[in-house]
C-alpha cells in the first residue's frame, strides 16, 4: 500500500518487491525518466514525483497513494517509453501463436504503421491467417492514427494509457474520433478500460458505467472490453448479462422490461 508523503523506489533489478521498492521489467526505464517527472501507476490511479535516480534505481515520493499490485502499468506523463512495440519476447509469442493457429494478436503502444506492416509481412510470409488488432494507448499514435487503422483489421481504445499520457478530459472526444474511423473504413473497434470496473465489489454497476456503455454503442463500437481483478468477478456478479442487457435496450431503442425474451449467456475461458 502506498502512502502519500512516504519515499518508494521502482529498480530494473529483477525478482524485488518489499514495502519500499519494487521491479519493473523495463530495462530502460531509469533512462527514460527525470528527477521532476510525474509517474502514473495503474492508469493515473496513483502517482510519485521522481526525486532522484541512480543507474539502476528510481527514487519517489507518493504523491497520490493507494494499493499497488503486480502487473501493473507505469507511464511517465507526458512521454512515452523507448520500449518498442514489438519485442523479442512478442516475437516468441507471435511465432507461438502461429504455430497455435490464434485468430487475433493485439500490439500494444503502436506508434505508427510500420510495426503493423512488419508484423503483416511476418504472418504472410507463415501462411497465417491472423488478424491484427492496434492497441490506441499512447499519445505518438494520435498523429499516425488514420495510417495505423488503414493498416490494421482494427483498433482497440486503450483508454487507461491514453488517459494517463493525454489531457484526461480529451479521452473521449478522442475515443469517439477512433470510432468512426473504424466504421468509416469497415474495421473492427474495441473500447477499454474500467468498463463494469465497479462490480469487482458491488453486484450492480454504476450509472455512469452503464451510460459509458450505451455511449460506446452509439457510437457503433464492436465490443467493449474488461480485465484484470474484474475478470475473476465476470460469473459471480453478472457482469456479462449486465452489459448484455445494456447492449439489448441501447440497440433495440427499447426498455428491458418491455421485453419477455430470456437471454442465455456464455464466457469462454481463453
């Protein structure tokens, strides 16, 4: 749990994690940092000033705390990491997927159309008939974006990252611009992040969640997306059907009780 005021530490050093400091898995992180930088823990949920560094160790203070877990995502506001979208740990999963016959890969922090068209020439050049899926989530994206969508079979907002890295109030306009780029060009649209996010505790979401739905729709996106802890909750709380029965109201313009027809649902592990 961090506190705010206290001094915590994010290191490259691999297998750390006590109360004060813990891993990251991003060799280069302490390069792409400044004493001054503000850091974004799990979508802008918590953040610290970085105070100093050393060639292996970033030294903070929580500005905003709340309870770090493990795998969570790290932005700088304001920059974007050096990391490249595809890694050779992503290319050991691409080949893997291959070999598996996968139908999708998503590519996180694509910055512009060349990763896309890197990774198409690897799948034609294998035979597979894989789709491609660009993960919206980083502000270098936003000036390749039509080029990035026209290279792809579709795109994913990723609005927690872009929330972190851009003005958290033009997440939406921005979101909606992504929509009708895919619908202009016949792609397929994703929207994520905090979709339902509440019912990890309570049974029933929010209004505004269920409004952030019905908005995605409007617009005609294609699904929406939820994961981490609220994935573990997706059968006990009915998140499925709740988004299910959004879905239903929002595009047959009519109210749920209105209706008389049972819907039966099914979550596939994957």
């Amino acid at each position: 749990m961090l506190e705010t005021g206290q001094e915590f530490t994010f290191t490259i050093k691999r297998g750390v994690g006590t109360e004060t400091c813990v891993s990251v898995n991003y060799d280069d992180f302490v390069n792409d940092v400044e004493v001054g930088d503000m850091l974004l823990v799990d979508g802008g949920m918590m953040s610290l000033l970085v105070k100093s560094k050393t060639e292996d160790s970033v030294k903070c203070e929580v500005i905003d705390g709340g309870e770090l877990k493990s795998r969570r995502h790290l932005n700088v506001r304001g920059k974007s990491a050096t990391l490249p979208s595809i890694t050779d740990k992503d290319w050991d999963d691409i080949k893997f997927g291959v070999e598996n016959q996968v139908d999708y890969y998503a590519v996180s922090f694509v910055k512009d159309a060349q990763v896309v068209h890197e990774l198409k020439d690897y799948l034609r050049s294998s035979n597979a008939d894989i789709h491609v899926i660009v993960k919206i989530e980083s502000a270098d994206s936003i000036p390749n974006l039509h080029s990035i969508i026209t290279a792809s079979d579709g795109a994913m907002v990723a609005r927690g990252d872009l929330g972190a890295e851009l003005p958290i109030e033009e997440v939406p306009l921005l979101q909606e611009e992504i929509i009708r780029m895919c619908r202009s060009m016949g792609k397929a649209v994703i929207v994520a992040t905090n979709m339902l996010e509440s019912m990890i505790v309570h049974p029933t979401p929010t209004r505004a969640e269920v409004s952030d739905i019905a908005i995605a729709m409007e617009f005609s996106d294609d699904a929406e997306k939820t994961f981490g802890d609220a994935l573990s909750y997706l059968l006990k709380h009915g998140m499925v059907k709740e988004g299910e029965e959004v879905a239903l109201v929002q595009s047959g313009r009519q109210p749920i009780w209105r209706s008389q027809s049972t819907h039966n649902i099914q979550v596939r592990k994957v």
